[in-house]
C-alpha cells in the first residue's frame, strides 16, 4: 500500500498581509512555521517511512518541507524541487493587497479571477515577465512555458505530466511520498485522482499547513482524509 502526505505550506507572509502571491517568492510567517511544525507532528503519528519528497520550487513550499522532515526525523529523505508544483501564477494581481484589489475592480471581478475555472487574471507585464525570465529561481523552466498569468485550468494542464509521469509511476510501484505544495496545485491533483467535476473543484478548500492523508493500493486509489 501507498501512503501519500499532501500538504498547502504553511501561512506565508503574504497570506499574512492577505495579498495574492502566485510565483512571488516568500517566506513563511512565524505562524506559518508553526503550522509546518504542527504538520510534523501530526505525520510522525502515523509512523510512516517516506521513500521521496516532492516540493515546488518556491519557498514557502521548501521550508515548510524542511521543518516537516526534521520533525519526523527524516532529514535525509531524498527531496525533488519540481517547478510545475508551483502555486497558480495570479498574473498581474500579484503583490496586490486582496480587498484593495476588490475596492479597486470590484467584488464580482476579482472573485471571477480568483475562482472561476478557465478565467485568467491580468497577465504581467512585459518587464516584469523579462524578470522573471532572468530570476535564477526560474532558470531551469523553458522560457516557453513560463506563465505571465494563469487559471486554474492552466494549473491542472501544468501539473497533469507530473501526476502522470511522477505520481503515479511512484504510486504504482508502492512508494510512500510526502508532497509540500500549493492550494492550486494540489487541488490539481485532486482533481486528477478523484475525477472531480471543473464546477466542484472551485469549492475545494484546503487549509495552510493541515496535512492530507492518501491511500492506494496495487495503484488503485483508496481514501482522502485530514489528519
């Protein structure tokens, strides 16, 4: 049997400051490394010995993967920073304070961006796109796919090879994986594995920092539950 963690890092600075933070790169807050820290022992329960980490490439992701294993004791676990983990780019809502953002476009518009399925926010700008071009963070993705905003549409199409190509090679073979990532991105994984409708998937929450517990066997999906 596979035993799969997921877990949305831990409250970052910017959710702090409730500004939309896509591919910024932040830092978790001090609450945020407590979350990681709680995450932890709530894993070490469940006695589970992991055979890979995954994480995005962001911080925020990192860190809480960090405090995470060295809670469990598991400190030399082999970790893979993969890019298309990343949160949902926000495009040119990123940096935006999220109720300045309302008061400026209006309630209905900005929850549109933020929840509607195929609906991109504003792309960035051409500068900001040539920064992010040259930001060291990012030299490993081909410029051709880097995003200047996405929906979450674009996420799920982001993280499908990795679900495919990764995840479920690792499933398949009984590993047990423990993945630090994003809201957006792991509600495309979600996704991916349950079959959830475009509609139903927008009413996915899941919280900063509260692991998520997965079960396969023989690669056939089992269980989702919050420990």
């Amino acid at each position: 049997m596979a035993k799969i963690i997921l877990v949305r890092h831990g409250q970052s600075i910017w959710n702090l400051e409730n500004k939309f933070t896509g591919w910024v790169d932040v830092d978790l807050s001090k609450y945020g490394e407590i979350e990681a820290l709680n995450a932890g022992k709530s894993i070490s329960q469940l006695d589970i010995k992991f055979d890979i980490a995954y994480t995005s490439i962001l911080l925020r992701a990192v860190r809480t993967l960090e405090v995470i294993l060295n809670q469990i004791h598991q400190e030399k676990l082999v970790v893979f920073k993969d890019w298309r983990l990343n949160e949902r780019h926000y495009g040119n809502l990123q940096g935006l304070n999220k109720e300045d953002t309302s008061r400026r476009f209006g309630k209905e518009q900005v929850f549109e961006w933020r929840r509607s399925y195929s609906l991109r926010p504003p792309e960035i700008n051409e500068t900001d796109f040539n920064s992010m071009r040259k930001n060291s963070l990012f030299k490993n993705i081909p410029h051709e796919k880097l995003p200047r905003s996405e929906s979450l549409k674009d996420t799920i199409e982001r993280m499908t090879p990795f679900i495919e190509n990764v995840f479920l090679k690792d499933v398949s073979l009984d590993k047990n994986l423990i993945i630090s990532a994003h809201g957006n991105s792991l509600r495309a994984l979600i996704k991916f594995i349950e079959n959830i409708s475009d509609k139903d998937i927008l009413k996915l929450e899941i919280p900063t920092g509260k692991p998520i517990l997965m079960k396969f066997k023989n690669g056939l999906y089992l269980s989702r539950k919050y420990l």
